[in-house]
C-alpha cells in the first residue's frame, strides 16, 4: 500500500492537475491511498468531489482510495509521499505583504519569494511546516523503524527559504518543486521553433532564478543533425519578431546583460530579484507586458483578488457534468513523475531544490543552501547531480538572493528578529529604495501587522 497526502489540497494552482495526474501511472493505481487535506473544508469538499468523480469516471476498477480530512496527524499517519502547497495567512496577510512596503517605496508584483513580501511569507509557514514534519517523523510511513522515511514533497513559496528551513531542521526530509524550469523551456522551445524531442538544456542555480546555462536543439530534417547551440537560433527569431518576447521585457533585458544566460522566472518576478528595474521613474512604461509580463505595485494580489470565487465555480460546474474532460498525458507538474520513479524504479530526471551539501552540486555558491539542480529519481531515491560552476554574474546574482534567504532562516532557527531585519536589509530590490532607517520602521511595522499568525516573534 502507498499512501500519497496533499497538505493544502485546496490549493487553485496545484491542486487539480497534481492530483489527478497522480491517477494516471499504472504503479499508483493498485492499492494506493490518495489523502486530501486542507483547513479549509468547503474548498477541501469540492476538490475531493472532483477527484472522486475523476476517479470513478476513468479509473474505477483501480483499487485506488480517495480520502478527505481537516485533520493534518490523520492525512499523514503513514503516508509515504507528503505534497504541500500552503499559504498561511492567505489574501489577508498577502495584501500586508504588499501594501505596508509600499508605503515605504518598495514595490512587489508579486512578492513571494525574497523581499518584504517573501520573508514574511517563510515566517508565516515556518510553524505549519515543522508541524508538517514532526507529524511525518512520528507516525508517518516507517515512522518507528530504520530505513526509508517519507519525503516532504514542497510546492509552496518562498520555495527556496521553505526547502531549506526544512531540510535544516530533518535532514533530507525536503524536495522543493516548482514549474518555473519546464515553463521556461517550454517557452525557448516556442521561440526556437522546434519539437520536444529536438530540444535539450541545462539549467541550474537557486529557485526563481536558475539559469539556462546551455540550451542544444536538433535540425529536425536532417537525420544525420548533431545537437547545436540553440541560443543564436532563439534571438535571430526574437530580433525578428519582437512581439514574441512582448511578456518577458525585463527577463530579456537581464539575459543580455547576464553573459546571454535566459532565467527561470518571466518579468513580474525577476523584476523584483536585481536592484536595477522597480526604482525606475519609466519602469512600466519601458517593461509593461500583458499576462504573466504585468509588472506593476500589486499586480499578482490584485489578480487573484479578481478571480477568487472563479475556481470554485469552475468545479462545480465541472462536477455538473456527466463526464468530466479525460486527460491523454499527465501534466508537466513533477511529483507525480518522482513518486512514480521511486515506486518502479523507472528513472525521471527533473530540476528540484535541495540542499547544496558542501558546495558540491554548484561549487561557487554557498556550501549548504539551498539550490535548484538537475535530480534524478529511482527507487534509491534523489540523486542531484553536482560539480556544477555558475558564469560569474549568475553566480553574484544568485549569492545576492541567497543572502537573503540565508538571513532569514537563520532568524527563524535562531529566534533571531534582527537577522530577519538583517535579510529585508539585503534585499537587492528593497536595497534600491530604502535607507537602513526605513527598512527598519517597514519590518516592524510588518510583524505588527502580522503578529497573528507569527506569534513565536
């Protein structure tokens, strides 16, 4: 029997691909236990109505177990795989995360992964993820005997400060996961012109910005086509046709002053990773795209302000159907694909976030942060590969994050208040804007403001 629970199955980015992808892999339709849980038990109802109809739709003659419960130590009692995708706090706290910088100069289109906006968000997760964690150690799968032990499979943000926090309280008890690094791919694949099968990269360094150091396609009509460099290819067709590039302004402008190297995160995020954009009297003007390029004060917030109540009526008008949509592939969400690795012993190979033990995965960033490298998966467990050295400017980018998140998870192991003060200090963005005085008067203002879902500061 496995048993695979979804801490935060409520979640409208991850939730419903995630969870029914997992249905889809032979190994995972026989004897298996597919356990949701969220605080919230409405939305928590209607994504286990929409996986059990999934379920009985298309997959019925499997012996595979839908379960629901707001009870966290229940969904984890032995459960092997755990994914979580929470958000503590929600839109309340997200709009201080916002709005109290602001106020200050800082501005965030998103705010979620260093910054005002990022910090706050860790210290708002630091006690449900160790809650999370002492659960999985205590009554988890093989909980009171030697050998494989469950694995936190982590969606939630900020990514790269959760992972680490976690895996710096259990070691190796910590997967970070996101979809920046097959989105992106996706996205220079479109540029570049060329089928999946023809297209290939390496790409490393932490999450939300990791770095295309290489990127091969094949000529399709040539039989005999040896892999090229696919980085000519892709800006003679950005310099030709300009609007392809219409979403990612400021992504592009960072990749010709980074050495060439394309990164993870479109515009509204990296902008918010270097000093050199937000600061800008002209910024929107010069960067605004549409979609994911929207870049101004807010933009993510006010987005999902609008569409809440969307994703809920979607269900259930889903659910109102005989049959609901069939799925031929899985999505390119990669949990699904790990879990099945580990169970078949059919190796995946993926970009995770783990912990960058004595600076062997990329050798010139700091030994044990946290960094986002290739892994391969099989019943032994991860494999990261290492040996891996950044370009310079990717490198100093990189460490200029990291700091950050180094900060702040030193502020939390510690209980240390000055050092989250110290990791807003050097944020790069916030940086650009702010003295020390105010940065100060802007972080005190936030655990003001936010005192009720960080009580331990």
């Amino acid at each position: 029997m496995v048993k695979i629970t979804f801490i935060g199955a409520g979640s409208l980015v991850f939730g419903k691909n995630l969870l029914t992808d997992l249905l889809m892999f032979p190994a995972l339709q026989e004897d298996t236990i597919l356990c949701l849980e969220d605080i919230h038990a409405e939305r928590l109802d209607l994504m286990f109505r929409y996986v059990k109809k999934f379920k009985e739709d298309f997959f019925d003659d499997k012996d595979i177990t839908i379960e629901k419960t707001t009870n966290q130590k229940k969904a984890i009692e032995d459960a092997k795989y755990v994914i979580d995708s929470i958000h503590v706090g929600g839109l309340d706290a997200f709009k201080i995360d916002v709005e109290i910088p602001y106020k200050y100069g800082v501005s965030q289109a998103v705010g979620d992964t260093i910054g005002p906006g990022g910090v706050f968000r860790f210290l708002r997760a630091t006690s449900a993820l160790k809650s999370i964690l002492q659960d999985m150690q205590e009554i988890g799968y093989n909980a009171n005997n030697d050998g494989v032990k469950p694995l936190l499979l982590n969606y939630a943000n900020p990514m790269a400060m959760n992972t680490w926090y976690c895996n710096s309280i259990v070691p190796d008890s910590t997967l970070g996961l996101c979809h920046g690094v097959q989105g992106t791919a996706m996205i220079l694949r479109s540029w570049a012109g060329v089928k999946p099968e023809d297209f290939s990269f390496l790409c490393a360094g932490i999450n939300h910005m990791a770095w295309f150091l290489e990127v091969w396609y094949k000529n399709a009509e040539d039989p005999n086509s040896v892999w090229n460099d696919a980085y000519p290819l892709i800006k003679k067709k950005l310099k030709e046709n300009p609007k392809l590039g219409e979403n990612d302004k400021v992504r592009l402008d960072l990749m010709k002053a980074a050495g060439g190297y394309f990164m993870t995160e479109e515009t509204r995020h990296t902008s918010e990773y270097v000093p050199y954009y937000r600061k800008l009297p002209d910024f929107l003007e010069k960067f605004q795209g549409s979609l994911t390029g929207k870049i101004e004060q807010a933009a993510d917030y006010l987005t999902q302000v609008k569409m809440q109540g969307r994703f809920e009526r979607s269900i259930l008008r889903a659910l109102k159907k005989q049959k609901l949509p069939y799925k031929k592939v899985a999505t390119g969400e990669y949990a699904p694909f790990i879990i099945n690795a580990m169970e078949t012993n059919e190796t995946f190979g993926f970009n995770g976030n783990v912990i960058n033990k004595e600076a062997s995965l990329i050798t010139n960033l700091p030994k044990d942060c946290c960094v986002e490298v290739p892994i391969f998966a099989d019943n032994h467990g991860l494999h990261p590969q290492g040996g891996i050295v950044l370009p310079t400017i990717c490198q100093a980018l990189c460490t200029s994050n990291i700091m950050v998140q180094k900060a702040a998870v030193e502020g939390v192991l510690e209980m240390n208040r000055e050092k989250i003060y110290h990791a807003i200090l050097l944020d790069p963005n916030t940086a650009s804007m702010c003295s020390t005085t105010h940065i100060y008067e802007m972080v005190e203002e936030m655990f003001e403001a936010e005192a009720k879902w960080i009580p331990k500061f």
